[in-house]
C-alpha cells in the first residue's frame, strides 16, 4: 500500500476525478486548507466561470489563453498567474494541449468528491 501523502501527478488513477465540461476532466488533491487541481486540456476549453476561492495556477506543459476578466493571456509552460475571488476566468488550450495546475487557497466544497461542474 502507498503512502497516502505522496502522488503521482502523471498517474491518471490517482487523485479526485471530476468532469469540468462534458470532455474536460481534472485531478483534485485535497489538503487541510489547499486544493490542487490538474488539468489536462488538449484543445479544449472551459466555461467562463467565478467562485469566492482565489485560484492561482501554473501551466506545466504546453501553451494555451488564459481568459480572466474578459481579457485573453497567451501563457506556456512555466508561466503562473493569479485569479483573485469571485473573478470571472477560463483557459483555452493550445494546439499542442496544456497541462495546468490549478490551487484554490480554500478549499471549494465542490471538490470534495467526484462529480462534474466548474465553480459557481
């Protein structure tokens, strides 16, 4: 049996799985106070959407558009932004896909389980 604070970000069966669209899925990682997430998204995108938690991210591989406040971001890999509260914000993967890893400095209680649907 593994240790169950060590993961494998590159193993698909671990983590909290949740559909955000109908072909985009994550990977949550809950901690006491910290949700990571990880997102792969070969030219897909997400619904524009906001939540109270604030959600900075790196993108790990890959480039795309990180869509915050009405305003596109063209980012690659190494780039890190941050997403204030209750701010209206998507991606846009790029032709190659990306790779990002979301943290939600609260927990959202959405993410608790698996299920599907992005923030409020």
């Amino acid at each position: 049996m593994g240790d169950v604070h060590f993961f494998n970000l590159n193993d698909l069966s671990q983590g909290i799985a949740r559909d955000l669209t109908e072909e985009l899925r994550t990977r949550i990682f809950r901690g006491e106070s910290v949700i990571i997430s990880v997102v792969v998204k070969p030219n897909k995108s997400g619904a524009i959407h906001n939540h109270f938690e604030r959600q900075p991210g790196v993108m790990l591989e890959g480039d795309g558009g990180r869509i915050q406040d009405g305003v596109e971001h063209l980012v690659k890999a190494g780039k890190l932004w941050r997403t204030p509260g209750n701010a209206s914000h998507s991606f846009v993967g790029g032709p190659g896909g990306a790779v990002i890893l979301d943290i939600f400095s609260a927990p959202l209680e959405e993410y608790k389980k698996a299920d599907s649907g992005v923030g409020n």
